[in-house]
C-alpha cells in the first residue's frame, strides 16, 4: 500500500513538473472550471431536492422554516402552480450543471491536448540540438515514437484520466458535503462504502493497466522502427529480397496492438459498470430498510 502511495505521488509530482513548464497560469484555469464545475453539480443536484418535497407532501414543505422564508418572497400561487415552478426551475438548474460538465470537459480536453504539443515541440528542440553522432547511434524510429507516440500515450493514459479523476472527485466531495447536510449518517456510509469500493477497484486494477500501457509503448515503438527501416531503405531491401522478414515484423506488431488497445476502455469502464449495481442495490436497500422502520414513503422520497 505505501509503495502505491509513493508511486502515485511520483506520478503526480512529475506531472506537476511537465504542466508547470507548460504554464501554471493555464494550470490554475483547469483547477478554476474544475472547481466551478463541482458547484454546477451541486447546484443542479439540490435544485431536485425541493421539486420532490413538493410532490411528496406539499403540507410539510410550506409549513417548515424554510418553506416559509421562500414562499414569503414568492407570489401567492396554488399548489400545482408552485409545483411547476419548481419543476421547471430544477430542470434549468441541471441542463445549467450540463452545461457546465460539457464545458469542463472541452476546456480539460484543450488543455491536455495543446500540453502534449507543446512536450512535442520541446522534445523535437532538445533533438535539434544534438550533435549528428547521437543520431548515428540511434533508431530514427524510436526517436519518432517518442516525439509522437510516446506524448500521445502520456495524453490519453495519464494527463486526462488525471484531470478527469480530479473533476470527479471534486464534484464527489462537494456532493457528499451537500448529502451530508440533509442526512449525515447516509453521506458517511456512502464515502465509507464507495471509497472503500474504489480503492479495491483500483489496487485490482492498476498493476494490470500500468503492465497494458507499458506493452503499448513497447508495440507501437517496433511498429514506428519497423515501417521506418522498410520504407526508408525500400531500395536495398527489395534488391535483397528482404520485404517479407520486414513486413512480418511490422505485421506481428500490429498485430499484437490490436490485441492491446480494446483492453484499454475495458479497464477505464470497468469501475462504472462495477459501481453501479453497488448504487442502486443501495438504493433499493435504503427504501427496504425504511419501509421495515414503518417509514411513509412520501417521507423517503425527498430524501432518497
């Protein structure tokens, strides 16, 4: 467990080193609509809260504290009146919390993208300037993966599983913070059950997709080395008759990632299709547990 934890702040402690030299300004933008899109969330989730009360005992909510303060600012109207208000209010709040995800992700997209662009260029100058006896000594392919390859995997299977997994858990920490407010015994067994969850998922999950990303590094670098000595000498290969140990080399290689990449969304979704279940078996177990209790279901509705 410890030596995860420390691979895990490696891991992040030399991400922080390549975006900061991409600019901590653009940085502390990403941090900013991450942050604003877990109050987008909340908003659109609480926005809910009330529509449901008001369809479960209208009596109630108007005879409460709260129910009072908003009513007194609001204009005389009967219930179903003030049941479509409600209504309608709380779909503007989510299509606005939408809204906000979709920008989110665009803006986290953006971000990661133009990074790996500028890890491209800064690689292709560091290449520039090394004497002509380092290329001598080295596969041009490998140092093309690099430039391409290489950046690309960085992108795609750390830099935005990153900036996605800090979108989610901000948004989760605001939520349980709203949930825990209404019902403090459920938020914490919700953290407990689903923190626990996760974290099993991930101890289960990781070695195998750090052992799938480092083949793919692999696999795709033969791939770049094999095409690049078949076409860039083309001439002496076919005068030898070389082109079939060649073409099977890049065959095999192609092959082998094609074997590799559907694993890839396979273990990125794995949690969500795993987590599910676990989300509606608690649910129906809060309302079988509240109907034992001899609970109304008017009275669990708002909760649940």
């Amino acid at each position: 467990m410890s030596s995860n934890s420390a691979s895990i702040t490696e891991l992040l402690r030399r991400c922080y080193r390549l975006a900061a030299t991409f600019g901590r300004g653009k940085l502390l933008g990403v941090a900013t609509v991450i942050f604003a899109n877990g109050l987008a969330q909340v908003a659109g989730v609480t926005s809910v809260f009330p529509f449901f009360a008001l369809a479960a005992d209208p009596e109630r909510v108007a005879s409460s504290e709260y129910g009072r303060l908003v009513l007194s600012y609001l204009p005389p109207m009967d219930h179903p009146t003030l049941l479509i208000w409600a209504g309608m209010i709380s779909i503007i709040a989510l299509l606005f919390a939408n809204a906000i995800s979709i920008t989110s992700e665009v803006l986290r997209m953006r971000y990661a993208y133009a990074l790996g662009h500028s890890l491209r260029s800064q690689l292709l100058e560091a290449l520039c300037s090394r004497p002509y006896g380092y290329f001598l000594q080295r596969n041009t392919g490998h140092l093309l993966q690099k430039i391409t390859g290489d950046v690309q995997q960085f992108v795609a299977t750390v830099c935005l599983p990153l900036l996605e997994a800090a979108s989610r858990l901000v948004t989760i920490l605001f939520l349980l913070g709203t949930v825990f407010l209404v019902q403090p015994g459920a938020a914490v067994a919700a953290g407990a059950i689903f923190g626990s969850f996760y974290m099993v998922v991930f101890l289960v999950l990781r070695r195998r997709s750090h052992a799938l990303g480092q083949a793919l590094k692999t696999v795709n670098r033969d791939m770049m080395a094999g095409a690049q000595q078949l076409l860039g000498g083309i001439k002496p290969i076919l005068v030898h008759g070389k082109a079939d140990y060649f073409r099977n080399r890049f065959d095999h290689s192609s092959a082998t990632q094609a074997r590799l990449l559907p694993r890839v969304p396979l273990y990125g979704n794995t949690p969500r299709y795993l987590v599910e279940p676990v989300v509606f078996g608690s649910f129906v177990g809060i309302v079988l547990w509240s109907a034992a209790q001899g609970r109304d279901l008017s009275d669990i509705l708002p909760r649940l």
